[in-house]
C-alpha cells in the first residue's frame, strides 16, 4: 500500500521520532510510505483559538496538498481529529462551500496510526520489541474525537517485554489543551500534577501516548521532579527493537 505522511508541526519541530518511528514501523510492514513536502500545519491551531480565516486557508492547502493520496496517516490523533471532525465544522462557520466539499472529500482518507494498523491492516504485532512497564494515557482527541478504543492497547500487549500497566485516572486531560495551558495556567498545572502522580503511581518505566502535545506536557512535568518515567509515542514503541 502506498501511504502518504502527514507529518504534525509537533512531530516537525518537536518530535520528529514520532514520525521517523511511524514510516519505520510502515516500511518494515512491506508499505511505501511517501512524504508531500508542500505539506504545512493543518490549521488546528488556528482553529482552536479563533482565527478561523487563517485556519480555512490551512484546511484548504491540506486538502490541496493530499488530494491525490488515498491513505494518508499522522502520528497525532489531534491533528486527524481536526480533519476529520472540524473541518467540516469550519467550512460551514465561514460559509466557505469549497472548503466543505474539500474536507468531505479528506476526512475518510485521514487516519491516525493505530486506526490504520488495527482497523485497516489488521495488524497487531508489528515485530517489536521492548523490555518496559508501559502505562498508556489515552488523549483527549484519541478519546474523545477519534473515540480509538482498544487499538492502541492491542498494539502495546503484541510488543514483546513490554507489560502494560495500569494508569489510575487514565481518560483524565492531562492538562495541555493547546493554549489552554498557556491562558489557564495554574488550573493547568493542576491538572497535571495529578495526573503525573498517576503515572508515578502506576510504576512504569515509560508513559505512552499518541499525541506529542501530551507527552510534551506530561515529560515535562515529570523531569522537573526527577528521576521520572520516560515518555514515548506510540510509534517509538512499535519501532523498537529488532523485527
């Protein structure tokens, strides 16, 4: 199969294992995995504070730019929720009919990394390899929006060493909400000291999610108290070890 990459800011500027992870754990699975490279963000933060014009020119180059792509995946359930999900939304706050049938045309081709494993390959054992007490959260948008189920949680239990563990208050928000963190700060902060102490509780070696917005936040807030679990994306995992 021939899958397009769509890449996320965070994963661009912050996390680009993310990324390389998911076109290895594609590749070793016998996929071409392709890179559009006039590709940008995809407007979702934008979108979530208010600027919706600039968010609509986002949306429609996205479209544009994976128009000719019939499978296209992000390691960022956040970012396939925005396409798929608000997208759709936007086009009809701005009255922009191009933009709806565009984002209609997108929507079922964009998936999120676990979707594309578990509920299109059929796929649950990638070949890797990882001795770990894994804890999962469960973002929002993987939650919430893209509503995942157990998908990630499958691929996690076929990763040989790895035990999965529970995480208390699993499906709580860690927090981050994009500029929620930055406008609401210490009702942030809050909500991340919980759920650091959850991880902690959990006694995992790592904490894995599928948005790097959330391990962005929750690491960092669990290095600032020392000697902390590490925190992977769901692709670093699967990419782990030999096949």
């Amino acid at each position: 199969m021939r899958i397009a990459l769509l890449v996320t800011c965070l994963a661009d500027t912050v996390m680009p294992q993310a990324a390389r992870a998911t076109v290895v754990v594609l590749e070793r699975l016998g996929h071409e995995v392709v890179f559009p490279e006039a590709q940008t963000c995809c407007g979702q933060m934008h979108l979530n504070t208010g600027y919706l014009p600039e968010a609509a020119r986002l949306a429609r180059r996205t479209a544009e730019v994976f128009a000719d792509h019939e499978v296209i995946v992000a390691p960022s359930a956040s970012c396939v929720g925005t396409i798929r999900h608000q997208y759709a939304q936007l086009a009809e706050e701005t009255g922009d009919r191009e933009l709806a049938d565009a984002a209609a045309a997108l929507a079922p081709r964009v998936l999120e990394l676990s979707e594309l494993l578990v509920g299109v390959l059929g796929v649950t054992d990638v070949g890797a390899t990882l001795d770990a007490r894994v804890a999962y959260h469960p973002t929002c948008h993987s939650l919430r929006v893209l509503r995942l189920g157990d998908g990630p949680r499958r691929l996690l239990e076929a990763v040989r060493g790895v035990e999965v563990v529970p995480l208390a208050d699993a499906e709580e928000c860690c927090g981050f909400g994009g500029t929620f963190a930055v406008k609401n700060a210490d009702t942030s902060a809050a909500m991340l000291a919980d759920k650091a102490a959850s991880v902690r509780r959990s006694g995992a070696d790592v904490l894995c999610a599928l948005d790097a917005s959330c391990l962005m936040q929750i690491g960092g807030g669990l290095r600032r108290q020392g000697g902390a679990p590490r925190t992977m994306h769901l692709a670093e995992i699967l990419a782990s070890g030999p096949a």
